[in-house]
C-alpha cells in the first residue's frame, strides 16, 4: 500500500479520466491517502462536522447547480467554510464549469480542481477502479505461477526444488508461465489475489545448468500470461522416508497469502516422479470441486456405505435362524 500524489494521479490517469486541471499546479504535490471517494453535498450546504475531507471529492451537476442557486456573498462563505478542511483535491464531472469563487478560494488554498467530460457514474467508476488497485494490500513471494488449465498455480519450496524446471515442462505442454522466482500479489477483492512478475525480470526463467532463457521469444505469446488469479499452492518438498503423506485428500488444507484463503497441496519431490502430470491433475481436481465434485470426499462417502451395508448384512445373518 502506498500514498500517492495528486500529480501521480493526473499525469499517469489524464486520458483514462478526460482530466483538465482548472486551477494553479501548486497543489499538485498534495498526498492522496486513500482509495475512498466523497461526494461532498452536505458540506457544500453548510454541514461539515462528519466531512470527510480526508477523501478524493467529486462533485457532479447537482452540487454546481445548488452553488449556481445561492447568491454571491453565501456562496463564497459556504466554500470558504469548505475550503478550511485540507483536501487531496476536487473532480467535477461533465466538464462543468464551476463558479469562479470556487476556483479563486481554491487557488488560495492550494486544493486542484480538475473536470471530466466523463459522467459523474462513469468518473467514478474509472477513479475507483484506479485507486483502488493503487491502495490494494500487495506482497512478494518467491516462488513461480503457472496457468494450468485456466487455474494459477503458485509453486513454492526452497531453491533449486524444481518449480521453475516443472513450469518449463508445464509451457512445453501448452500451460503458460506468468512469472518465476519473483511474484508480486495483489489482494484485488476480498476473496482474489492476482499475482504477476516483476518489471524487471518479466518472464525470464532461471533453469540450473542453462542459465537464463527468455520464455515468451522461445515459445512466443502463446507461453504467457500477464498475470493470473492465484487458486492453488503446489508447496513442493523432498521426500523423507519415514514421513506420512496425504494419501486419501479427504480433508483439505488451506494457507493464507493477503488474508486470503487457498488450498494448498503438498508435493514430496522423488527421482521419476512426475511432478508436472501431478500438477495437470490437481489443476483439474481443483476445477470438479469448484463445479462441486469431490472424488475423495465421495469415495470416502461410498466406502462408508459399503461398510454400513455389510454390517447390516452380517448382523440381520446372525439373527437368522431358519
């Protein structure tokens, strides 16, 4: 999460919001610090005592046309009222053209106003969309995610495991690498992380013995992703004779990355094990019970059954004396 300024917003989002500054550059370092978004027509009246000024304002047609409605001398004295409170800055939909004391008072105070052609509906839309991507909580990982089947698959496990050889193999089978070694996620909604690879290495692969290879000028644009919604950790590990391993998948195990909770699926690494079958596998055992199908949970439940159905024929059998 960071803070950004109003200048970052207007010079990288000026297209994508049809922004035109209306006032002086001298406010353009103030900090925006969050991802909300106000509309501000109680404080416009008058009311500011739970204003929250602390937010990006957006002002549309019903605000301008009730400041239009009031004569010079109130008008000036509700922005001055305003005007106190220090605001990131002001958008006003529509390309409406505010009334000059609105601009002179915030000129004084060093607070940009910018309109949009964009509606009121839409600049909000586009201006949350934006902010909220800036503000979303991120992290870094090392590990590898791969596109298995339209699942994103993050690897992890110590260095020189496997993960990024098993995601060559994976590209080779006609799976898409989304980034090695370095991933960066981020926590799009409450439920969603998104992970991606770093500017800097794109889609680079490190493979021991080798060295550097460029995935998308090897296999082309068909053997990557930009980023991908992480579904599933593949947690790789060396075998260790002596240690239980899943066998049945009945309960399922989770982690969390972000606060948000994904299955995880622990692989113990052997000679001659196939690990990028394994992955195609669990890519679509994690696909059957999305559509709600649990092989192992309903294998478990028909072994149960069979069980209970033997019972009842042995103990109706003993009780049988014909």
């Amino acid at each position: 999460m960071e803070n950004i300024t109003v200048e970052k917003l207007y010079k990288e989002r000026k297209d994508f919001l049809e922004l035109t500054l209306l006032t002086t550059e001298d406010g353009l370092k103030k900090k925006i610090l969050n991802n909300e978004i106000h509309r501000p027509g109680l404080a416009l009246s008058g009311y500011t005592d739970r204003f929250a000024n602390e937010r990006t304002q957006v002002i549309g047609e019903t605000e301008i046309s009730f400041l239009q409605s009031l004569d010079q001398s109130r008008r000036k004295e509700l922005l001055e009222k305003v005007f106190r409170f220090d605001i990131p800055c002001i958008i006003i939909s529509k390309s409406i053209y505010p009334p000059p004391e609105l601009l002179e008072i915030a000129n004084r105070n060093k607070t940009p106003v910018f309109h949009s052609r964009l509606s009121t509906t839409e600049l909000t839309n586009r201006l949350s969309l934006y902010l909220d991507n800036i503000f979303a909580p991120n992290t870094t990982l090392h590990g590898t995610l791969v596109d298995v089947y339209g699942v994103g698959l993050l690897y992890t496990g110590k260095s020189g495991i496997g993960k990024s050889e098993c995601a060559l193999d994976l590209v080779e089978r006609g799976h898409r690498l989304v980034a090695d070694d370095i991933i960066e996620i981020i926590r799009k909604t409450p439920e969603v992380i998104i992970g991606s690879g770093s500017e800097l290495l794109g889609h680079l692969m490190e493979i021991r013995g080798v060295g550097i290879i460029d995935i998308e000028k090897l296999f082309g644009i068909r053997g990557i992703r930009i980023q991908k919604r992480i579904e599933v950790e593949v947690r790789l590990v060396l075998w260790e004779d002596g240690l239980e391993y899943e066998r049945l998948g009945i309960e399922d195990k989770f982690t969390r990355i972000l606060g948000v909770e994904i299955p995880v699926v622990t692989i113990p690494v052997s000679p001659g094990k196939n690990i990028t079958v394994i992955s195609e596998v669990i890519a679509m055992n994690h696909m059957l019970k999305v559509y709600g199908q649990d092989p192992a949970k309903e294998f478990s439940k028909r072994l149960s059954e069979e069980i209970s159905r033997k019972k009842m024929m042995s103990d109706y059998l003993e009780s049988d004396m014909e």
